[in-house]
C-alpha cells in the first residue's frame, strides 16, 4: 500500500514524505519532482505551455504511479483536483491530508518562488486556493491531519499510527 500526501502548497507535503522515508522503510517520491526531472522546471512549463498542460503531466504521472507498490507519494497542491488522479492515486494507496491554516501556509511558501500559481501576493493567492481547494482536499481524503505546530518527524509518526490501525 502506499501513503499518498495531499494539500496545501507549503503544507509540509515533500518533508512530511523524507521524513516517512526515514521512519518506514518506504521510499518516498515527489509527483512534482517527477515532472521537473522528465519535463523540467515547473515554473518554465506553466510559462510555455499553460496549467493544463502541466496538469496533464500530473496525470500521467499518477497513472505511472497506480500500481506501484510501498511508496509515500507526494502530490502537488493540485494533483487531487482532478477526480482521475484520485482514482490512481487510490487505487493502491490511502489519502492523507495535511492542513494547516492560512498563517502557517504563507509562511512556508514565502520562502520559495519556484511555486507559478502563488507568484506576487502569497497571501491573497493562498486564501482563494484554499476556498478552491479545501472541500476537495477533504472529500478525497481517507485521513486528514492538522499539521500547525507539528515536525515534519511529529506529522510522520502521527501517520503512521493511523495507517497501522487501519
């Protein structure tokens, strides 16, 4: 089974998945990275080509994933929109969704600009992504953990607790 990390951009979704790594044996890949090392930057694709073309990408790469078996599959803030990519991703894997508040998320993605969809104010671009995103974060979901206050080591142990008992 895998363990398939949704959310937020700055959710804490590639570090909570190391940090599973480290812990359970699994081997962690990132759907982002995935797409960077194939296609290159992300940031480049979403100027070349548009968001739906890298979505597109983000759905192959869930299908490519489908049958693979023990990893922690770190998705992209919106790999989980797309109802297909839900359909891969569980098909051999539980949802696991951190949420954090607004506050935490903006504080995080501020530190990076290689993210296309928040460029200029993080803030505002944050808020509507999570009025967008946050219904659909939690009806995919099989679990979902708040992750403000918590080490990327804390949110790790916590899923793997959950998933032992289910």
């Amino acid at each position: 089974m895998n363990i398939v990390l949704c959310g937020m951009p700055g959710a804490g979704k590639t570090v909570t998945s190391l940090a599973l790594q480290a812990i359970s044996g699994k081997k962690a890949v990132d759907t982002d990275a995935i797409i960077v090392q194939k296609y290159g930057r992300i940031t480049d694709i979403f100027q070349n080509y548009g968001e739906e073309y890298f979505r597109d990408l983000e759905t192959q790469t869930c299908k490519d994933l489908a049958n693979s078996e023990n990893l922690i599959i770190a998705t992209g803030g919106g790999c989980v929109i797309r109802p297909q990519n839900v359909k891969y991703l569980k098909k051999n894997g539980k949802i696991i969704y951190l949420k954090a508040q607004k506050e935490t998320l903006v504080k995080r993605v501020s530190q990076n600009n290689e993210r296309p969809l928040l460029v200029g104010d993080a803030e505002e671009k944050i808020e509507k992504l999570m009025l967008a995103r946050a219904a659909i974060y939690e009806s995919v979901a099989d679990v979902v953990i708040d992750t403000d206050g918590l080490s990327p080591q804390a949110v790790a142990e916590k899923i793997l607790e959950i998933i032992k008992d289910n």
